[in-house]
C-alpha cells in the first residue's frame, strides 16, 4: 500500500466513495439509526459455545474492516488500518427464563438496532448471542454502513459457520482463513475517482441527469405532529403460484422480478403523476468480480430513469428497463452523492434525486452449522430516508417471497401502503394476462377498490319531488302566513308580507318584459328588499344576478354589459355605486308599487331554468358568470332540510355577502320550510361583538362562517355566549384541525359541519359533521350530498385510487349550466360525465384524494385559484390588472400564510421603467374588489427561477416581506404610533409597518376591533 499514493504518508485515505456517501447522509441526521444493517441468525440443536467464541474471536485478524479506524473530526474525513488486531469476545444475554422468550428477544433486538451508532466512539458494530431455549440460540448482529453492507455481513457469517463446522467435526487447531483486504479497496476506490473512467462515468451520469426530475410522490398536507419523520412497515407474503407465473414472464422476456416491478412503478406512477420521465432508485452491489470475497462497504443507491409510452408493449418495456439498467449498471462505481452536489440538491431542499426506491435482495445463503439448523432473518430499522422503499425478500426455497414496504408518515399511511401493494399486484396480474399489451392499456385499481371507489362517489339517491324553491316557499305562505320571515334590525316581514311584496315585483318585472332565463342584476345591502327583489326575480321567471355594490364601478359595469341586463335592481343608499347609464328600480322607493298587485303570479318556472348567476373571479381578467338552474339549487336545499331540519322555531343569520353563494341558501332554505331570516347589519357582519349579541338576542340556531372568521368569533367568545346555537356550518376555505380543536373548546354543545363546493355545482357538494369525540388532524371535506357524484381524476378524467391526489370532479343534478357567455371556457370546464349516462360534470381544479374511510381529503388549488376571507380569487386575473396597467415588466402574485393561520395576497414583480407604486395601487382597486388587490407589493431585480427555468414560487415565498401592506412608508413619528406599528408589524409578520399603510387589505383584520385592544392592552 506504500505505493498508492492516495494513501498519505501516515496511512490515512479518504472514506471510500461509498462510505462518504452514507457518512454525509448519515450527518444531515446525526440521530437516525437509518444507516445501520444486520440481523439475527437462529441456531437450533447443541451449540459449542467455546467454539463458536473462539471463531468470533478471529473475525478481526481475517476482515481487516474491523481494524480500520475512523478519523472523522478533521474537514475531510478520512480512515486508516491499525496493525493490531484485538480479539472478539462473545456477548450473551439469558432470556430463556423470560415469561416469552422469543418475543422478549424481538423487542430486544429491535429496540438495540433502532438506535443510532455515536460516530465518535468505536467500535460500529455490535453483537450478542441471545438464549432462548436449552437448544436454541439467537445470533444478534447490528452494523453501521460505514463498516460494511448487507452483503459483506453474509461473507463474514459464512465464514463463521464454514470454520465452526471444520472445527466441530475435525477437532482440528483454530486457523484463519484470507480474504481480501477492504483498505485496498478504499485505496483503489479513491484511485478511481482521478482517472479518465470516472470523467467518462460522470459525463454519461450527467448526460443523464441535465436537471432535476419531478417527484412522484408529494408530502401529506396534513399530517399528525408524532409522525413527522418516522417510518411504518407493510409486508405481505407471495403465494408459490404466483411466483411461478412471473417466472414465465421473466424467462419468456429475459427479464428479472426487479425489472418487472420497475415497469409495474413506471405505468401507475406515469397514469397518477401524468409524468412520462420517471426517476427511481435502485440499490446496487457496486463490486467487481475479485471483491464478491471483500468484506466492507461497496453499495450504493443509483437514479434509474425509465419512460412511459403509452402505445408501447410491456414486453418492449421490459426489454427497455432491462437495457437501461444494464448501461448504468456499468457506471455504477461513480458516487452518486456527486451528482447530486452537481444538480445542487441541497439547494432545493432534496436529499436524493428519487424518492421511491425499488429493491431486490436475494438472501438465499446457506449457512452450514455442524449439529444446528440455521436460519437467517434481517433487521431493518423503523427509519426509513426514503418516502418509499419497496422491498422484495427471496429468501429461495427457505421461505416465502415477501413484499416489505418502508414508508414515511409524512406521506403515506399504512392502509394506504396496503392498496398500494395490492394496486401493484394488479398490475403484475395483468402482465400475466397479456405481456404484449400496451402499456396504456394497463389498470390501476383492481375490482374491490374500485367498487369501493364506486360506492364512495355517490351520494344518496333521493326522489324528490319536482318543482322549485317557489312552489316549496308558497306552501310555507299558506301555512303559517303570520310568523316571522325575515328580520332586520327593527324591520320585520311575514310570510304573507313578504309574499305580497314579491309578487309585486314579480308582476311589475313581468310588464317589463322578465320571464325564464332574463337575468336581473340586484345591486343592494343586506336588508328586507334584498329578499324582495331575490322572491321577485324568481317568481317572474328571471334569474337574479347578485352585485356587491362595493366593487369597482368598473367591475360593475363589465358584469352588467355581461348580462345584457335592461333593468338593475337596487336601493337609494347604493344606486350611485353604478354606471350613470343604468336604468335603475329602486326597491326602497315606493311610487313603483302604484297599482301593482299583490296576487300570486302565474309562474311556471321548470327545474330547468335559471335561478341565479354568480360572478368569480377569472384567469383572463375578466370575471365569469356561473349560470345555476332551479333544479340544482332545490336538490342542494332539500338536501340540506334532509341533514339539519329547520322548522318554525329556527333562526338562521345572513351575514354572507350574496355575492358569494353561501348566501343562496342562508337567504331561501329558511323561507321553504317556515323558519326565519336574520339579516345582520350591512357594515358590522365581522365584528365579532356585535355579532355575539345579534346571535343571543334574535336567537339564531344555525349559522354559517368562513374558517377563518370563525377562529376569530371563537377566540372572542365568553361563556354563555350562543347558548341557542345548534349548528355552525362551514365552508368557502379549508377548516383545519386547530380551528376545530378551538370550536369544540368554545362551543362543545354546538354541532360543526365542513361543507365543500364551487358556484359551478349549487352551493355545497359535499358534507362532514365532525364527531364529538374528533381529535384527528385531517378535516376531511366528507361525502357527496344527494343526487350528486364526486370524482377524483387525472387529466383525462381517469379515476384514481384511494389515496392518490388528483382534481375532484363533480357529477349529478347540481352542476351549473356552463358559463355565461364563455361556450369554450364552459366546455372546457363541464364536460359529458363517463360514468353516467347522459350527465355532465364539472372539473373544479381542486385537488383532493379519497380518505380510506370513504371520505375526500382536500389538499389545496390544481392550478393557481386561491381562497381569501372565503373568496375565490383566480391569481391570474390580478396578474392580468398588473400587466394590463403597463408599470410591469413580470409579476408573480401568491397567497402567503400570515400570523393566526391567515392568508394574504403578495405581489412580487420586476419595475417598468414607467413604475410608479401609488399609481399601480389605484390602477389595481379601479379594476378589482378591495379583497384581490394585493396587500404587499414586493419588488425584486428578477423573479428566482428553478432548475426547470419556472418561477420558483417556494423560494419566492421564503423571502422578508420587507413592508406592510403596499403603500408609501411612512414612519412612525410619536410614541403612539411607534407601539402600534410593532403591534401591528407583528401579527402581520412583516418587517416594517408605516402610518399610511391600509389594513382592510389584510385577512387578518377582519375582527372586532376589541379582540386586539383586549389582546395588547392598547
């Protein structure tokens, strides 16, 4: 070794490649005992307890790993071999008199190896024979990496047997056997790291890899906090005849069981990901043929990148994973942890480039003990580096083939791991099937998910029976024509006052030309005449069209120009809101009424027609009607009595702006089944204070709130408080387990329910009433509501397995009738539903997954649609505004996390030369509603971009906010001020925070103003 002159002078050499690789990993987790490998040998019969101490005793003087001596405190570290060779001594530990012995042993052994080895102190390895019985004997071995890998561990055990058989049969004097040196192998390894192979390695490596590949699995959204980083375990077992049948596949297309395996992965991660490049890791030996001898650490884990065509044969796929393997198998010598410092991992926050590992081990050794039977199990440890390990065991004619899954909490559970098993089974079933099928061909779900995927996508058949929300509030009117309709303030309407009223307007829309399908702009606060004028449009046949008189007047205007309306509804305290041109009916005014009679109007109103239309925001800068019919809407309230039964001593509040369609049912379900309407006033609907006093005083039973406005309502609550309630419901944004947490703190007598849906399918879709003894940490959004279907896809409308995200789809009788006025946008969104024969459904772009309990998880926007205060905004329509003003030369706006769970809109954007701030801002609120401009206008020399050359929205996100909320900064000039921008600054989790800056821009200040005066004694 003198001669090699990557050996230093005192001996000492670089780790081999393959041991700085898992040193490297093994210090980014100082504590993970995810390195160490080992087992345990059963040995049954007469052991010869001396003999056996005195061949361990050997293992130091016949592998010299064990005399090799870490130095890895130095910057570079580094290991060297000492002369002396200290003899092992035989550890045993006596459980035999144990109540169990052989499960006193398994814990035993497992909780010893899922502990981590202290690279400081050596030896890194451990050993101890256990007793179990009089006649038999447990062999425990743990290793770190660093010393050896799973296949030097065999070599070592062979040799002990081999000499304990010679010893106990010829009685013959203790002699040690060679094997090859490993500290040669080191020196020889960091040889090649300076030759030309290693350059032409590297450059194919890199020709590889020219960026970084997608993952194909993502991190849970919502996962439990003890599960953050540990590990679960599924095995399975594979019966015989099946084995035989891969086997003909393997033999007819020359293949392995890995190989098949690794095109099984390629077709479903292809189907669920929609990715065509592929990326997984494959365990290799990494040895030559004169070191199969060595005893030491040679393994690594290469990138194998496969491809998914789908008019490709499995059998060409076979052939072309086997061909590929083959070509990187030749390289696999070069360390891996190069590439990855080439692709710049650590930048992006990755370890490796896969995250799916597919392994195949054969440990079919033999290990002859003179007198004993033998038998060997492996140890893995509970930690696994990876997100999934699939695993085979051939243990050859011993045992059994096994499946054994390793996965992270953070991204799968073990049900989930379980169909997965079973989805991949599928697979292999179908390649017996026919090998020569396209791979496009090829199933994902076997039959009993998918029947259960079936059965979960429905929701209740129910025959209701058919008319309109009309017909429903005309029998309420016969029925108790004197109670209370709707209260406001001190105004009150009854049934039969609120009737007449409506009926007419209805006739007076009726002379002015209203009948089905004519869409009437209503352009009010909240009050009585809101009522009104939503009875009165619907009985003339028309569709009432809700305006926020709080928008732009020229957001206003485009939506009316949209409707092609002739006539807007209104009020005296909100008609200059609109454009001077509007022919306006004030609903407040009484001349209009002269003459009008009260008589019920003739309508015939089919479930057909249209009820309403909602504006949402839109991705090409305008916003886009959502067209619903009465059909649909009266499902969604039957439904709704169904679940939560009003009756005449219910109070229902409406604090929803009826631009948004939560407000549809707070506004009509009351009315069809003899309850009450309690509008809250116009401008106090989020102060939470008024709020707890208008729900004790007018005895409100049921309410609805946006998450977020209900983790302020709550945090301002006192006991006593909303003793009448008797259910929240909740939707417009995702309910998160704190906020549930908090509610059943607060309100434990009240029932919570997590409702989900978009204006495009009526309202709510689907339903989950949280359970009273509830403490997970998913908040599902739950099951489909009557007469409706729910579907998680792919792009081409494909079902996916239990589990797996993709974009839920809605089918049934509440999908809207497309878009006002948008025939491409509408087919493109709602398109003829597969499943059903006849129906339609529409694709909302959220994505979702199936819950092994039959209910849908949400996990957030498909595309770049966010909620704000339960808004849904389309970022790209902001974007639209910024371009359209001329001040910007690139822009990226994103919904960022603020203090208290909330939300807020950031814009980062590159200046034009012509930037002026102040002018950007009043550009940005004279095209859009105050709650989509955004609250911090953050500007940057470039947008960062990632390896794929996209915007890098992560890191983006990861910058100071460095101001407040989009305006000039002025700073604090007295005491007064300078205390309440640190307030301010600080539950706004911003740096800086000026006297001119504007908060009703920001999420978070939509409280009471007492919850803040209370919480910093201001």
């Amino acid at each position: 070794m003198e001669n090699d002159d990557v050996s230093r002078a005192d001996g000492r050499s670089p780790l081999h490649p393959a041991q700085s690789a898992v040193y490297y990993d093994q210090i980014t987790d100082i504590e993970s005992p995810h390195n160490n490998l080992g087992g345990y040998l059963v040995l049954k019969g007469r052991l010869d307890l001396k003999i056996f101490n005195d061949v361990l005793g050997t293992i130091p003087t016949v592998f010299d790993v064990f005399r090799i001596q870490f130095d890895l405190d130095k910057e570079e570290p580094g290991c060297w071999l000492s002369e002396e060779a200290s003899p092992l001594t035989l550890n045993v530990l006596d459980l035999s008199h144990t109540a169990d012995p052989r499960h006193t042993a398994l814990e035993w052994m497992q909780e010893h190896f899922d502990r981590a080895f202290d690279l400081s102190k050596q030896p890194l390895f451990e050993q101890t024979l256990l007793i179990i019985a009089e006649e038999e004997y447990w062999w425990y071995n743990r290793y770190h990496h660093l010393l050896t890998d799973g296949y030097g561990f065999s070599i070592c055990a062979k040799y002990i047997a081999d000499t304990y058989t010679t010893l106990v049969r010829q009685q013959e004097t203790l002699t040690t056997a060679e094997y090859p040196s490993y500290f040669a192998e080191i020196i020889q390894a960091n040889q090649y790291l300076a030759s030309d192979t290693y350059k032409k390695d590297e450059a194919y490596w890199k020709e590889q890899f020219t960026q970084l590949p997608e993952r194909l699995i993502q991190r849970r959204y919502t996962f439990q906090q003890n599960e953050i980083q540990q590990t679960g375990t599924f095995t399975a077992v594979i019966p015989a005849e099946k084995r035989k049948e891969w086997e003909v596949i393997e033999k007819e297309t020359n293949t392995s069981l890995q190989q098949l395996t690794l095109a099984a992965m390629i077709i479903y991660f292809a189907n669920i990901t929609g990715q065509e490049e592929l990326v997984f890791g494959l365990p290799v030996y990494n040895r030559r043929k004169q070191q199969w001898q060595v005893m030491g650490m040679f393994t690594g884990t290469i990138p194998f990148k496969g491809y998914f065509k789908k008019e490709q044969q499995v059998a060409d796929l076979l052939r072309e994973i086997k061909r590929q393997q083959l070509s990187d198998y030749r390289r696999q010598a070069y360390p891996v942890s190069h590439l990855n410092r080439h692709l710049k991992l650590l930048k992006y926050g990755q370890r490796q480039l896969f995250d799916v590992i597919v392994n195949y081990s054969l440990l079919d050794f033999e290990l002859g003990f003179e007198g004993l039977s033998c038998y060997t199990y492996e140890l893995m440890s509970r930690f696994e580096s990876s997100p999934l390990h699939f695993y085979w065991r051939d243990h050859g004619k011993q045992q059994p083939l096994q499946i054994r899954v390793d996965f992270q909490y953070e991204y799968f559970t073990k049900e989930e791991i379980q169909l997965f098993v079973d989805r991949i089974l599928f697979i292999f079933d179908q390649f017996v099937q026919d090998i020569y099928q396209p791979v496009g061909d090829i199933r994902l779900i076997p039959s009993g998910e998918l029947q259960l995927l079936s059965d979960n996508s429905k929701g209740s058949s129910v025959r209701y029976e058919q008319g309109t929300v009309l017909d429903l509030f005309s029998a309420q009117v016969l029925l108790m024509p004197d109670a209370p309709a709707v209260v406001y303030e001190e105004q009150m309407l009854s049934y039969r006052e609120l009737d007449a009223r409506s009926n007419q307007l209805a006739h007076y829309l009726r002379q002015q030309g209203v009948d089905r399908d004519v869409l009437v702009p209503l352009c009010i606060t909240r009050s009585p005449e809101m009522l009104i004028g939503i009875l009165g449009i619907l009985k003339a046949g028309g569709a009432y069209v809700p305006l926020d008189p709080a928008y732009p007047q020229e957001r206003l205007r485009y939506m009316l120009e949209d409707t092609g309306a002739s006539l807007v509804l209104s009020s005296r305290g909100v008609s200059q809101s609109l454009p001077a041109e509007c022919r306006l009916l004030l609903l407040d005014e009484a001349a209009w009424l002269e003459g009008i009679s009260a008589d019920a109007v003739d309508h015939m109103v089919s479930p057909k027609d249209l009820a309403y239309v909602i504006y949402t925001s839109g991705s090409t800068g305008h916003p886009k009607g959502v067209m619903n019919e009465h059909g649909g809407l009266l499902n969604r309230l039957r439904w709704a009595q169904d679940t939560y039964r009003l009756d005449s001593t219910d109070a229902v509040l409406q604090k929803t702006s009826f631009s948004f369609d939560v407000s549809v049912w707070e506004l009509l379900w009351p009315l069809l089944y003899g309850a009450k309407v309690v509008f809250a006033s116009a401008d106090r609907h989020k102060d939470s204070g008024y709020l707890r006093a208008l729900i004790g005083r007018a005895g409100i039973s049921l309410l609805h709130f946006v998450p977020s406005m209900l983790e302020v309502f709550l945090q301002d609550l006192e006991e006593g408080d909303c003793s009448g309630v008797r259910d929240i419901l909740c939707s417009g944004e995702a309910l998160k387990a704190s906020q549930v947490s908090l509610f059943k703190t607060r309100l434990p007598h009240v029932r919570l329910h997590n409702l989900y849906g978009p204006t495009e399918a009526a309202i709510d879709v689907t339903y989950w009433e949280v359970p009273s003894d509830w403490n997970g940490s998913i908040v599902p959004i739950g099951r489909a509501v009557s007469n409706t279907n729910i579907y998680i896809t792919d792009s081409t409308q494909r079902l996916l397995p239990v589990g797996v995200p993709g974009e839920l789809c809605i089918g049934g009788v509440q999908v809207a009738r497309g878009y006002l006025k948008r025939a491409a946008l509408s087919a493109e969104k709602f398109l003829p539903d597969p499943y059903v024969e006849g129906g339609r459904l529409y694709r909302t772009g959220d994505l979702c997954r199936w819950l092994p309990d039959g209910t849908i998880e949400y996990l957030g926007r498909i595309d770049d649609q966010v909620k704000i205060r339960g808004y849904r905004i389309e970022l790209g329509e902001i974007e639209h505004a910024l371009y359209e003003s001329g001040q910007v030369s690139q822009c990226v706006v994103l919904a960022r996390a603020l203090a208290q769970g909330h939300s807020q809109l950031v814009c980062y954007l590159v200046p034009a030369a012509s930037y002026d701030k102040e002018a950007l801002l009043s550009w940005l609120r004279s095209k859009l509603p105050e709650y989509m401009v955004p609250g911090v206008i953050q500007e940057l020399s470039s947008l960062p971009l990632t390896p794929n050359g996209k915007v890098d929205r992560k890191q983006l996100l990861s910058l100071s906010l460095v101001e407040g909320t989009g305006n000039a900064y002025v700073a604090p000039a007295t005491e007064l001020e300078t205390v309440l921008s640190g307030i301010w600054s600080a539950l706004l989790g911003v740096s800086q925070v000026g006297t001119g800056d504007n908060f009703l821009s920001w999420e978070v200040i939509q409280s009471s103003r007492s919850r803040w005066l209370a919480a910093y004694a201001v």
